[in-house]
C-alpha cells in the first residue's frame, strides 16, 4: 500500500527519480509487508524518506525515519539510507536457550550492524520453535530469529540479514548457519574463522546465499 507525499510535500526532479525506492519495499507478500512514504521535502530544505513494517493484521510493528539535508540530498545519499532502511524498520525477536552465551553474542552483533532493536525471548524447548518455524534439521544451531516474516537461524552475518530484506527472494523463507563456525559473528575466538556457508531455505529449495572463507 503506498502513499503518495501529503501537502506538505513537493515534487522536484530529484524526487521523481527517488520514487522507485519505495516501489522497491512496497506491496504484501506472505509475511509482514512495508509500506513507504515517498521521498519528500519537509519545507526547511531537507529531503525525508520514511517507511513503516505493517504486519499482515494491520498493526504497524515498527517505523524507520531518515532526513538528509537538502545541499547534500543527492539520489546517491537517499539510495544508500534506503538500502539499510528495510533493516532497521523490521522487527527482531530472538529465540535462545537461557544457557546460551553466544546467542547474546550474536544479537549484540545485529543491533550494532543493523541499529536495530532485539527482543529476546528463553525458551527451554528449542526444538519445538524450530520445529514450529520450519527449521530443516541438518541447518540447525543454537537461537532462532524471525524478522520481516523471514526464520534467521544460527549465526547469520548481519550483512546477510539485511540483504535477505532488501531482496525479498521469492520462495525464500528463511537463512541459516548450520552448527556454531568458529569466526562467524557471535563465535569470535582471535583471528580463527572456519569455513561456512549461509543456505537460503524455503519453498524454493535450498541455495548458497553467501559463503566465507576460513583463515
């Protein structure tokens, strides 16, 4: 559902280019959907692009807002805040066993990646929210988040996270990295890094979304 700048709003040359952005995040799909304010003035020479995840009952569950002041307002500028902005409006509840040190360590790695704020929530019974949330059995680690409709299982680097929001791949339900690597983000021991491999899972199978090399 899009929305077209109020009255306070102008239309420039800058801003007609900038439109296919919201375009970018608008629209449902089976999970949460966004839905994008335009780019707009404010009337005090700087350039606003907002944008608010609205879930699929109609509830607004989080809201993102960036102004960029108008002598910097280029297309490139608004480019790069909206390629973050899908991130930080999405809303993050991790699942963890309450025994679990590297959960926390790897939540604190996306809020400061993505400048989002992390709901935790401890459960005893792992397996049934994995269960429950699809997870296949072979990608499995220790915490389980659902973000922007989408299963983030295991030590998911935060870069990936935020791609998976801004691409919305059709038939992808979910990524994860199997086990607990060594190097991957929550699992820092020095300059160790294991080989891994980021799987894109769902109705579409199963893909390499990214991968990383060990050192």
């Amino acid at each position: 559902m899009m929305r077209e700048p109020g009255a306070a709003g102008r239309s420039s040359p800058l801003l007609e280019k900038l439109r296919p952005i919201a375009n970018l995040y608008g629209g449902r799909d089976e999970g949460p959907y966004y839905d994008v304010l335009y780019p707009r003035h404010d009337g005090l020479g700087r350039y606003i692009l907002e944008i608010r995840t609205i879930a699929g009952n109609g509830n607004m569950t989080g809201y993102w807002k960036k102004s960029v002041r108008r002598s910097f307002g280029s297309a490139a500028v608004l480019v790069l805040a909206a390629c973050s902005v899908a991130a930080q409006a999405a809303s993050y509840t991790m699942f963890r066993d309450p025994n679990c040190g590297c959960c926390e360590a790897w939540a604190a790695h996306v809020r400061e990646e993505l400048s989002a704020e992390v709901a935790v929530q401890n459960s005893a019974d792992m397996a049934a929210i994995k269960d429950r949330e699809g997870v296949p059995g072979e990608l499995r680690s220790c915490h389980t988040m659902i973000v922007g409709g989408y299963v983030i299982e295991g030590h998911v680097p935060a870069a990936d996270i935020a791609r998976l929001l801004r691409e919305r791949p059709a038939g992808v339900e979910g990524l994860a990295v199997a086990g607990m690597p060594i190097g991957s983000p929550g699992m820092e021991m020095g300059g160790r890094t294991q080989p891994y491999q980021v799987v894109a899972f769902g109705k579409a199978g199963r893909t390499v979304f990214n991968t990383y090399k060990g050192s």
